[in-house]
C-alpha cells in the first residue's frame, strides 16, 4: 500500500519525520528522490540483519556518486561496528543506510528539524 502526501514542511528533517509517522511496515527507511540502491540484494542484506530480536537497527557504506554521469566516485562514506554513545557526540550514519525497526523508533526518537544535520534524538 502507498501513501502520498504533498505539502509544505519546514525542511527535509520534518519532512522525514512525517514519513516515519505514517510507515506502516516493520521496518522503516528513508531513501531520497534521487539515491538508488548499490545492487539488488540490498533489502535481503537489511532483512537477514535485522532478524534477531536483540537488534532494533542497522546501517552500510554510503557511495557518493557524481549526478549527471551517476558512475563518478565523489565520496565513499564507509560504516564501522557501532560504537555505543557515539550519537551524543553527534556522530550519525548517513540517513538513506539506516534501516530501523519501527518498534523501535519510540525508544530511539525522531529526526531533529532544529539541527542543520538531522541527527536523531537518539539515546542509543
């Protein structure tokens, strides 16, 4: 089932954050007008990482790529192991990896729309 909504908002950060009110699945991801995925495995990889229950999230490398060509390596944004506190430091994966459990998304919070970054309001 799909869901449109089109109207004003005070920026992508409350805009996804509409988005995540409205998910209705399981699992919950944001992936932006103009990213892809790297190959079509990408969604079985998030399913098998998110099946055990001790697991509310995951997260991968993000490739920047030039737009008009759309093979031109411009940034390579490669994830590690999760480091417990890091996001009170501000660190955050970038948001079209993260793929979250939507039972864990009142624990884990919303995107900040007063931060020019996003980051979630996370306790993790």
């Amino acid at each position: 089932m799909s869901h449109l909504v089109s109207e004003s908002d005070d920026g992508i950060y409350d805009a996804m954050n509409k988005g995540l009110r409205l998910a209705t699945g399981d699992v919950v991801g944001l992936l932006n007008a103009d990213d892809v995925f790297a190959h079509d495995r990408v969604l079985t990889q998030v399913q098998l990482a998110l099946q055990p229950e001790n697991v509310d999230g995951c997260y991968a490398d993000l490739v920047y790529v030039d737009r008009k060509s759309g093979d031109d390596l411009l940034r390579y944004w490669r994830s590690n192991e999760y480091d417990k506190g890091s996001a009170r430091y501000g660190w955050m994966p970038p948001h079209p990896t993260i793929y979250l459990k939507k039972s864990s998304l009142g624990r884990i919070g919303r995107y900040r729309t007063t931060s020019r970054f996003g980051v979630l309001r996370a306790t993790f």
